[in-house]
C-alpha cells in the first residue's frame, strides 16, 4: 500500500509538473487573431511586467515591408524603424507598452509581435490582424424585372440572403487589394412577389434593403417597335413612287412618235421671195431717180428738162 501510495503520489508529481511546465509555456508565448474595420482605430496589448529593461514590436505586414518599434529603459529611448505615423505607442512603453494603429487601412492587416525583456523573464505575445472592409449594398431591377443584390468591394466576401426563398446563386468577383463583389439574382417561385428584401451578412455588420420590381411593360417594348415599323413603311412607299415614276418617264420617251421633216410648199418659196422682190423694186425706183436728178444737173444753163 505504501508503495502504491509513492506511486499515486510520485504521478501527482509529474502531472504538477507538467502541468507547471504547460502554464509556463502559455504565459511566455501567446498567439491571438484580431480584427478591426478599415478607417476604425485598433490597439494590441502587451504583457506589461515590473522592472522593464526592454520592450520591442515587430510588425510583418501582409503586403509591404516589415518595421519596428523599440524601447529602452536603460537609454530611456524609443526609436522607430520603417514604420509609418499611423502607428504608435499608445501611453509610455514604460508603463504600457501597447501599440496603437490610427485609421486601420487594408495595408495593416498582416502578423504583429511584441517582446518584453524584464526581470521576471522574456514575454512573446503574437497577433495577427485581419482587416474587415464593410461592403456597399446596392439593389437594382434588371431587364427581366427581377430584383438584384449586390455587396460590393467588401473583406472577406459578404453573404446574400433573401427574404423569401429563392433558387439564385451568388456570383463573385475579385479584386486586386484582396476586396470581393458579390452579386445575387433574385428568382421568385411566384411571380406574385413585388417588395423584395436582400440581406447581406458581413463580420463588419449586417446591412438589408428592400425594392419593389415589376415585369417589364410590353408596351413600352411594343411603342419603339411600332414607331420602326411606321417609318419604314413610309421610306418603303417613297422609294416605290420614286420607282414607278423614273419607269414611267422611260417608257413615255420610249413611245414618243418620230419627229417627221417639215414639208417645203411652192407656196413657202414665193412668201419667202416676195419681200426681196419688193425690197429689189424699190431699190430699182429708188436708183432710177437718182440718175435722173444727175441727168438733169448735168444740163447747160438755161435749159430745163422737158416737161
């Protein structure tokens, strides 16, 4: 009994050890996710210990080089190492050596460690930050009339639901800076359905927006056509008229009679010859008194031409 005893007790022992060793472990290294929405503040704790000789933050980014932030009791000195104004010690390192990141942006995301070297020991506390970016919801009708929901740019994609239940499956669409679109159709069972409500689920919180969608009006597609049609007929007819009469005018030139020599009478001849007739007696008449007065002006004096 005794000896089983030493043995209970002996396995007491090395449980309390192990079981020490473990708690030792855990409170040396921790690993610990976080999230924060892009544009909101964040702040990582770290171990804060009596007598702190030391206390470092490194910060290896997702996308980007790596930076430091450290501090030294002995010097009373911080100094900081490729890392941008948006991050900072939040009090003293001295009394609180937590790390604060003013208007988180996508770039932050990625894995941060601190390290506090102290009289009691070396503390390691490690995070990793991920980035939530709310998407923005829009719903619209499509040509269908059939309600469509969309997250856009959110991170990580967003969930679609509807209200009342439908067979549409989500479409998603990636992005270069990691930022997912989601889009959903809503296809009814019922085409009685009018306010449709989309639900989107997000780790940056819910957002739902309701729309009322019709099936497209036949008339308003039967107008335009009708419109096309009217013009049409109206260039139809015109170009026939324009047809018919350019066929039209060729057949009248080609039925004209032949035009036919005037005739020459006799009669034409003598109308014609008459004036030169006459015009010819004058001259005669005209000639014939003018050599009569030289005639008579050539006479001696004294004598006048017989009456």
């Amino acid at each position: 009994m005794k000896a089983g005893a030493d043995m209970k007790i002996a396995g007491k022992t090395v449980c309390v050890f192990v079981l020490l060793t473990i708690t030792k472990v855990m409170r040396t290294v921790g690993n610990n996710s976080m999230s924060a929405t892009v544009g909101n503040s964040c702040v990582l704790t770290c171990p804060s210990k009596p007598n702190i000789t030391m206390v470092t933050w490194k910060i290896s980014p997702k996308v980007g080089g790596s930076c430091t932030l450290g501090y030294r009791a002995d010097q009373n000195k911080t100094d900081r190492t490729n890392c941008s104004d948006s991050m900072n010690w939040k009090f003293r390192p001295d009394r609180d050596p937590a790390l604060e990141i003013w208007q988180v942006g996508i770039d932050h995301e990625g894995n941060y460690t601190c390290e506090v070297v102290a009289t009691e020991g070396n503390f390691h506390t490690t995070y990793y930050l991920t980035v939530l970016v709310p998407p923005r919801l829009t719903m619209y009708c499509d040509d269908h009339g059939n309600p469509v929901c969309k997250a856009m740019v959110g991170k990580p994609a967003a969930q679609i639901l509807w209200v009342l239940e439908s067979n549409s499956t989500p479409k998603e669409e990636g992005h270069d800076n990691g930022t997912v679109t989601v889009l959903s159709t809503f296809t009814a069972y019922s085409t009685n359905v009018t306010n449709t409500t989309c639900i989107v689920s997000h780790p940056a919180g819910n957002q739902s927006m309701t729309i009322a969608c019709h099936p497209p009006d036949n008339n308003g597609f039967i107008l335009p056509v009708s419109i096309t049609l009217c013009f049409l007929s109206i260039i139809i007819f015109m170009a026939a008229i324009y047809y018919f009469k350019l066929h039209s005018d060729g057949l009248c030139l080609k039925t004209k009679p032949p035009e036919t020599a005037p005739t020459h009478s006799p009669q034409d001849d003598t109308m014609e010859v008459e004036p030169y007739t006459t015009y010819v007696q004058k001259e005669n008449v005209i000639y014939n008194s003018v050599s009569d007065l030289t005639a008579e002006q050539n006479l001696p004096q004294g004598l006048s031409p017989a009456t």
